[in-house]
C-alpha cells in the first residue's frame, strides 16, 4: 500500500491462485483487449481500463483487479471507489507475475 493509495489491497499470486481455484473471486482484467487476446490468466474477464465502468461488473463473487504489473488494477479500484462501488482488492504482480512464474495463460 502506498499513501497516495490507502484504500487498494494489494495480493499476491497465491491468493489469487486460491480464490480462482475455490471460486470465490471475479478476476477483472483491466489490460486492453489487445493485450487479453494475447495472453490472459485462466478464468479472467476483461474490462479495459479505457472504458472501466465499474457498474458493469457483477458483484456475485469477490471482485479483484488485474493488470500487467498492478498499476492500472490500482487505478481501476480509484475509478470505482471515485464511483462509490468498494473494489479495493488487486493483484499487485498482474499479469507479468503470473507468467514469468510459469502459471497456465488462456
């Protein structure tokens, strides 16, 4: 956490690991469509930052945020916490992370 950020949680790849294999989590990926085409983390869904409507997504499930490298997924929380939706949560590594660590790409 940072201090111009305090409301983002950041996790870890085993959290997310544990969440999309127990189905507790709605993997948001916020990277561009070009960028999801090319690679993305089993089970995510896309919704680019360009057009982020935080109201778009369903709540059913715990919403985390994934980017690249966790800077987009922290900015993406701002937008819908500006919007008054808590979505706090993200994957601070993003995508980066998971694939250089080897984990399965979609």
């Amino acid at each position: 956490m940072t201090a111009s950020m305090p409301n983002i949680v950041d996790l870890d790849r085993a959290a997310i690991k544990s969440g999309l294999a127990d189905g507790s989590i709605l993997l948001v990926d916020v990277r561009e469509p070009h960028e999801f085409t090319e690679g993305h983390i089993p089970g995510s869904v896309s919704h680019p930052l360009s057009t982020f409507d935080p109201t778009a997504i369903p709540t059913t499930k715990r919403v985390i945020l994934s980017c690249r490298s966790g800077v987009r997924s922290a900015r993406a929380a701002e937008i819908a916490q500006a919007a008054g939706i808590d979505f706090r949560e993200h994957y601070k590594g993003g995508f980066k992370d998971w694939s250089e660590a080897g984990e399965p790409v979609a």
